[in-house]
C-alpha cells in the first residue's frame, strides 16, 4: 500500500498538481484502501477537522496578517534603516546589515517569505549598487531569511507545537539561540566575503543619524516587546500575543504612520486569507495523510526498517536531521512536519530526548531545505520576487548552507545552545 501511495503522489507532482492535491489523494486512496469502501470516507473528514481544530492555529493567520500589514507599511523600512546606521560602515556592513534586518523582521513577522519580500526588496539595490554579486545578494535575503524560522514568533514551531503537543512558548524562546548564532556566523562571513572582493564601506552615520534612526524604529520595536515580553511575562499566551501583534500592526500603519488607508487594511486581509486557507488546507490533508500512515503502521515498518530502534539519541538525532533536511528540498515545510512528525514522535519519546529540543533542530532542518535546491520554496519566492533565473538565485547557496548545517551538528552536541534560554525562562 505504501509504494502505491507515494507512487501516485509523485505522479501528480511531476504532473504539476499542488501539494493539497497529492496529500488529499494520497489520503483517499489510504482509506480506500485499509476499509475497501467509501463508506469510511467520513473518517478521513473527520480527520482533517481534527488537524485545524487546535486553537493554537489561530495563532498562524494572524501572525501572517500582521507580517502583511507591515510589509506595505513602513516599519520593515525602520529597522533596515536602524540596522544600517549602526554597522553599515563595516567592512561588509551592508551584507551584515541585511542579515541582521531579515532577523529583526523575522522576530517580528515569523516567516520567511514575508522577511524575503519586506527585506530584499529595498536592499537588494542597495546591495548591487554598492558592489556585491547578485548571487552572493540573493543567497544572502533567502538564507537570513530563514532566520524567521527560528526567531520567535515561528509559524513552523508553531505547527510542530501542534502536531507534537510541546509548549510553544518554550520552543519560541528555544530558537533565539541558535537564530543568533546564525547570524553571528553569516555576519562574519560577509564580512570575508567583503574583504575578498574589496567591497567598499558604505559613509559612517553620525551619533545624530543614529538616534534619529532609533527613534523612528522605536515603533516597530514595539512588536518583540509584545511577542517575547508578553508571553514569557505571562500576560499574553502566543495566540493572543499573535492577535495583539495584528492590532499593533494596524494602529502603527492606519493612525501612526498613515501608510495603510482602510481599502488597504482590505485588501491586506484578503490576500492573508487567501493564504491561510492554503495553509489549512495543507495542515488538514497532512493531518488526514498522516492518520492513514500511522493505521496502516507505514513508519514502523520505515524505521524498523533502518534500525532506528537500536540507536541511541545522538544517532536518533542525526536520522531526524537528514529526514527534515531532505523532505524539505522537495515539499513544503508544513506538510514536511505534519507528516513526518508524528513518524518520529514514539521514537523521539522511548530515547527519552527533550521535545523542545527536538522542535528547534527539526525547525532548522526545515529552514535549511526551505532554501535548499531543488525545490526549496524560498528559492520560488525569490525568484518571484526578483525575477532572476533559478541558476543564479542558487549559485551562491552552498556557503550559507555549510554555515547552517553546522549549526545544526552543534545543536545536536550542544544542545544548550537552544535550551540554555528555555532553561532560564522556564526554571523547575
């Protein structure tokens, strides 16, 4: 049953189908296959509404809308603006500059491909006037991009929470760590990329610049205040921290900035609609398909299979890794953690390993293959976005991705990395 499954599910693929469409099928043909009638179907029905049932959820088109609303206002360009004036003349400053925006807006959006069209597009220009490739450009915005993965708040560790029953205040305050470390490491190879090519420094701010800039970003600085304040405050949980990011965002672009009219807060939450139904649609049909692969013990037979059982957690941690790193290239990181988590999760719980640790290396992993070729999907939405061919918004990948991937081995020998701050914030 199973190569006939993944067998069709390939097929409309490569047929050019959405991902809804192969899970959705790949699910139908499950239960058509475990009960031989359509008579269970209502089962599979009810399956799916289990999986958008959680009212943690509602956290995820919320977050989005509040990313939206920023990125047609002005405060994405304030913390460039911010980030600029402080390290902007650094050999290398504006690369670093970059990093450190696509982080910012990360901590204050929770998803990559908003960071990709908020950040990118003003400094991209900014970028190649300056004197930097555009392959080093482009491989830079996606792969700081995914930063948003791991900097709370994180609609992917959002999902794992879910799907995994694990705190999701604790994996958002788990991801700071090795968000920064991502960021210290790419700053530093900007900085040789720089050097290696003479890239000039851009002009140094004044104090008085600098201040200036502060003070414009105060406003947007506001939002990690209400997400990371809020929540380890203990005022907000993370879905109310989510729903007060939205009316934040709306005050600060309708009545601050002016920036947003009401034609504009519409169209804004139409165009977020239109994409969180797509996401529940994909974490409904991954619900269903996951169901379907555990009845019919698929995973046992996988795992069994590769010996997993034997293994201790350091090895556990290393198949997860490679499993995440590799579904991701191919499909999108939501479905990648609806379907394989729940594969993973008696496994992850018999080697007795940290589920909060677990969540921060598997939301790496799907940060990585979202950038990854072939079919990383921050790829697509550069490409969208910048209208440069598929070549040249991958050649300059494969640095960023050795960076990442280290991270990655050093998170699983260094697992204080990520719950150093947990442990902190969370002390028994």
């Amino acid at each position: 049953m199973a190569i006939l499954i993944f067998s069709i599910m390939i097929v409309l693929l490569l047929l050019g189908f959405p991902m809804m469409i192969p899970l959705l099928v790949g699910a139908a043909v499950g239960f058509l296959t475990l009960f031989g009638g359509l008579d269970q179907m209502e089962t599979m029905v009810q399956q799916m509404m289990a999986g958008i049932r959680p009212a943690s959820l509602i956290a995820v088109p919320m977050f989005i809308f509040a990313a939206d609303i920023m990125t047609r206002g002005q405060s994405a360009g304030r913390l460039i603006d911010l980030v600029m004036s402080f390290v902007g003349h650094l050999r290398g400053g504006l690369a670093i500059s970059t990093a450190a925006a696509c982080t910012m807006f990360g901590a204050v959006s929770g998803s990559t491909q908003a960071t990709v069209v908020a950040i990118g597009g003003p400094l991209r220009p900014r970028m190649q006037k300056a004197g930097y490739n555009d392959s080093f450009i482009l491989a830079l915005i996606v792969n700081a991009s995914d930063i948003a993965f791991l900097i709370p708040p994180s609609i992917g560790m959002i999902i794992y929470g879910v799907v995994s029953s694990t705190s999701i205040s604790e994996l958002f305050i788990a991801g700071v760590g090795p968000g920064l470390l991502i960021l210290l490491l790419f700053s530093i190879y900007s900085w040789f990329y720089a050097v290696r090519h003479n890239v000039p420094t851009e002009p140094r701010a004044s104090w008085r610049e600098r201040l200036t800039a502060l003070r414009k970003a105060l406003w947007p600085m506001g939002f990690p205040l209400i997400i990371i304040g809020g929540i380890y405050g203990g005022v907000f949980s993370p879905t109310e921290a989510a729903a007060a990011c939205v009316l934040y965002a709306l005050i600060l672009e309708v009545v601050v900035f002016r920036t947003l009219s009401l034609k504009g807060v519409y169209d804004t939450a139409k165009s977020t609609g239109l994409i969180t139904a797509v996401v529940f649609i994909l974490v409904a049909a991954g619900a269903a398909f996951s169901w379907v692969i555990s009845f019919a013990q698929i995973p046992q037979e996988i795992l069994a299979g590769i010996g997993i059982d034997q293994m201790g957690p350091t090895a556990v941690l290393f198949v997860i890794s490679i499993a995440f790193f590799i579904g991701c290239m191919f499909v999108d990181p939501i479905v990648v953690i609806l379907v394989l988590v729940p594969i993973f999760a008696p496994v992850v719980e018999s080697v007795g390993l940290d589920p909060v640790l677990v969540g921060t290396i598997i939301t790496l992993q799907v940060a990585i293959g979202s950038a990854t070729p072939p079919f990383g999907c921050d790829i697509f939405t550069a490409i969208a976005v910048f209208k440069r061919p598929y070549i040249e918004v991958i050649r300059g990948t494969p640095p960023f991705i050795i960076i990442l991937l280290g991270v990655s081995v050093a998170l699983i020998f260094f697992p204080q990395i990520a719950l150093f701050l947990r442990d902190l914030a969370f002390a028994k």
